[in-house]
C-alpha cells in the first residue's frame, strides 16, 4: 500500500474528502446533498465513500 503525503485513497470518507478540498465536512455533506457530489454506501453498513476520481472532476469543472 502506498503511503506519503501525495497518497489519496481511491475512496475517501467524508473527513478525508473535507481534508482534500480543505472544506469541512458539514459544507460536504452540503454538497452531497445539492447534488454537486455523489456518495457511496458500502452494502451491509451505513458507512458512506465518496471516489476521489469524481470529486476531482467536480472541482475541475468549478475552477474551469
């Protein structure tokens, strides 16, 4: 598994999402809700990931 400062995790909890974007986590949830983003639950739990790949695709669009 890769560590270092440089390593994302291909899925990402709410708190690793806010630490990424440098947001907090309720302006995620903010953003899940208003659709801007897209969560995944894990089948069988509550637990909730969001893919690094498409939140940085939502922010290329808003800086573009």
């Amino acid at each position: 598994m890769a560590t270092g400062p440089d390593f994302t995790p291909p899925y990402m909890t709410v708190e690793q999402v806010a630490e990424y974007l440098q947001i907090s986590v309720r302006s995620v949830h903010r953003f899940k809700s208003e659709g801007k983003i897209k969560g995944y639950r894990i089948p069988g739990t509550r637990l909730l990931r969001y893919r690094r790949n498409e939140i940085e695709k939502v922010m290329e669009r808003a800086l573009a």
